[in-house]
C-alpha cells in the first residue's frame, strides 16, 4: 500500500517510540508514557482521516499543537533521565520530519482552498459578464476544466 510520506513517517515513528515509552519506570509509564502512547495514535488516526476527507485543514490544523505537545513530553524524558540524549535526538528529528510535512500539507491545502476561492470569484463574474462578450479559448477550456 503506498501511504503518504507524512503518514509512513508517523507510522514509522510509532513503531520506534512505543516500545520504548513502554519500558518506562512504572511511576511514568502509566501517566507520561500513555498519554504519549494516546498522542502518537491519535496523531496517526487524524492524519489518515484527514486523507480522505474533503476538508483536510479542519483536520491538519489543530496537529501542530499535538506535534508540539509531543515535543515537550519527549523533552520531559529527557529531563527526568528516563531517555538517553541519542534516543531523544532522534525522536526530536522524527517529531520535526513530521511537523515539516504536515506544515507542506497544510501549505498546499490554503494554497488549493485560496485557488477554488479565486476560480469561483472568477466564474462569477463570468456567468453575470453580457452574452456578448467572448472568451478567449484558452480561458474557456481553464474554467470548464
């Protein structure tokens, strides 16, 4: 199945990540290491709902602040000492790979929203445009495409 790059990466992430919030000491596993283990789901849930949804910024938006929860609760492990500096490193690079890539898909959704919005305005003034006034072919084959 070829998946997104922002999806596999999520995916990815989670196949990493999990394993290691599950060997947290017991006082942090069962409040820090779930609800990172929740977001991580959650994160990869939204993106593939977003995937087939028409409206995918209503989706994509709200992400970037679980990203950046995310971000810090990876940076509380490190704090607390319960990760390495390697591992949180790369977890770092994997959350930031992601983060790039959902802000390329929210970046080409308001670019597309922004293009329906004009081409609409455009077939507006159009339709209300005199009968006699003639388009040129090239223009015409643009609005019925």
């Amino acid at each position: 199945m070829s998946d997104l790059p922002i999806i596999q990466k999520t995916y990815d992430l989670i196949k990493w990540y999990v394993p290691i919030l599950n060997r947290l000491p017991r006082d942090h596993k069962f409040l820090l290491g779930n609800r990172m283990i929740t977001g991580l789901y959650d994160l990869l849930d939204v993106l593939l709902t977003a995937r087939y949804a028409k409206q995918k910024l209503t989706y994509l938006e709200p992400l970037n602040s679980k990203l950046d929860i995310l971000r810090h609760q990876t940076r509380l492990l490190l704090d607390y000492n319960l990760i390495k500096t390697e591992r949180y490193e790369y977890a770092q690079r994997l959350l930031n790979d992601v983060g790039i890539d959902l802000g390329g898909w929210i970046k080409q959704q308001k670019n597309r929203d922004t293009d329906e919005k004009n081409g609409l305005r455009l077939r507006s003034a159009l339709d209300f445009a005199q009968p006699s006034t003639s388009l040129s072919p090239r223009l015409r084959s643009a609005l019925d495409s």
